[in-house]
C-alpha cells in the first residue's frame, strides 16, 4: 500500500488530521517532530542507522514522511527506530508521581547467544533500572533511593499480586541485587546526545552491580554470570 501515492496520501492524512491525542511515536510524525526519530536498524538500507528522519530528508530532498514510508518499504518490519517521544520534565514529574511504577518494556537479551540473534537495539534491556538509579537519584536526584528502589521492586510485585517478593524479609524468596550507588553507571545510552557509530550501542552490561541472586542462589558476580539458572516463571497468586 505505501508504494501506492493514493495509500500514502490517505495515511498521511489520517495520521496528521486526526483530532484525536495521538500517542507517543505517533505523536510526533502527527506534530512533525522528525529530528526525535533516529534510525536504529535497516538491514536493507543500513547507511541510514544513526540518522534522524530530519536529517534523511534533508539528504534525500525529500517530505520527511516519504522517507519514513520509503525506510518501511525498503526493511519492511525489521526497520527499528527508536522515538524521542517523552520530554526530560515530563519524566521527572512522573517518576514523583506516587501512582507510578519502574518498569522495562526491553527485551531478556545477552551479548552473546541466541538472545543476541538478531542483534537486539533495546537500550530498555541493558540498562533501564541502573540508569534511573544513576539519573534520578545520584545524579539530579527527584526521587530517594528507598522510593526508587521501592517502585522498581516492592511496589509493582505487589500490585501484580506476588507478596512473597520484592522485599527483604524473612520467609520472603531471596531475589537481590547488591549494588554501588556510586559506582553504578548506565552504558547502554549512549544515545543522547546522538553519538555515531552505533556498532556498540547498546550492547554494554551496566558496572557497578556486584552481585545478583535470584532465588537465594548466587547467579552473578564480579560482572561474571556463574551459570546457574534459578529462575522460575511467576503466577500471579489468587
């Protein structure tokens, strides 16, 4: 359909004209915000990763929303971006928020495995939880440790109705990370500001976390996983 002038045409316009709010990455094509979407991974047109929309248009002389439905045409699904699409104050107005969690939505990935097959572009799986430690409470703090570290783990298990996680007490299954605060740094986003080459990004487990237990057993030490996998899949309780 997007090879066809009458489809763009049409999905361009329900796109822009639309009164509704348009949510996040949608957002911004509706607002014309193309210097926020940088190309990620284009297996059929890999001179574009690294690139913003914008700045591809301006290359290619072209409507920023022709390239974008070209970039789909040329990759089809395997096209990421990722969409700058959330501003600064706003999430630190949400993080204070006493309704809102910590979450991920990256993927379980490695640097190495079949978890990194095809390369995984999420910075979310590498360091979404040191990164917040490292921004929003050592750095320019808005939230306290105990409150971040609360969000992350107590508050949601609770909410998704597993109360025999996310704290440290007695009787309670021994998942734990033992973590620097001051050491701890997030190198998976290196993204902002916009730095080239990607070839690393955002493969780099995060330093500063010395040890990680799940279960009572010890799974990682010294940056070195030990091979013991003592996961186990969580139902929510009834």
């Amino acid at each position: 359909m997007l090879q066809e002038p009458r489809f763009r045409h049409q999905i361009r316009e329900e796109i822009v004209l639309d009164q509704k709010p348009a949510f996040g990455p949608v957002g911004l094509l509706k607002h014309a915000q193309w210097q926020r979407i940088t190309l990620l991974h284009a297996p059929h047109s890999p001179e574009v990763v690294g690139q913003t929309i914008a700045a591809l248009a301006s290359q290619r002389q072209r409507e920023p929303f022709d390239v974008y439905f070209d970039l789909i045409v040329e990759n089809g699904s395997a096209a990421i971006a990722i969409f700058d699409y959330i501003d600064e104050s706003n999430i630190r107005l949400l993080l204070q928020h006493p309704a809102v969690m910590i979450c991920s939505d990256g993927e379980v990935l490695a640097t190495y495995g079949f978890l990194n097959d095809p390369p995984p572009y999420s910075p979310c799986s590498y360091g979404e939880f040191p990164g917040v430690l490292e921004r929003y409470v050592r750095v320019d703090p808005v939230l306290s440790l105990p409150e971040a570290i609360r969000k992350m783990t107590s508050f949601p298990a609770q909410r998704l109705g597993l109360l025999d996680r996310g704290r440290l007490l007695p009787g309670m299954w021994a998942d734990v990370v033992v973590f620097d605060l001051e050491r701890l740094h997030d190198r998976a986003t290196n993204l902002y500001p916009h730095t080239y080459p990607f070839e690393n990004y955002p493969h780099q487990y995060p330093q500063g976390i010395d040890y990680v237990f799940v279960n009572g057993v010890l799974v990682v030490a010294d940056e070195q996983h030990s091979g013991a996998l003592p996961g186990q899949v969580l139902r929510h309780a009834a």
